[in-house]
C-alpha cells in the first residue's frame, strides 16, 4: 500500500516535472527570440539615429 502510494506520487511528480520543464523550454525559446528581435531593433534604432545625426 505505501509503496504504491509513493509510486502514485512519483508518478503525479514526474508529469509535473515534464509539463514545467516543457514550460520552461518555451519560455527559454520566446526569450532567444525576443533577445535576437530586440537586438536588430537596437541596431535599427542605432542606424536610424547615426542617419538622423549626420544628416542634420
């Protein structure tokens, strides 16, 4: 009986564990993007007010 009750338990953990770590990696994956979109942004902006400078 207790065997199977940690069995159950281990059990609702590890399908725990895999949905958090499923959630995990998507969040890691949104912040790669958002790191690589917010990069070009960055340079874009920079680009745009070099242009915007030397053109004054």
């Amino acid at each position: 009986m207790k065997r199977e009750n940690m069995y159950r338990d281990w059990k609702g953990i590890s399908y725990r564990n895999v949905f958090y770590a499923k959630l995990n990696n998507l969040f890691r994956v949104c912040k790669c993007i958002e790191r690589k979109t917010g990069y070009k942004w960055m340079l874009i902006t920079q680009n745009l007010v070099k242009n915007g400078l030397s053109s004054n």
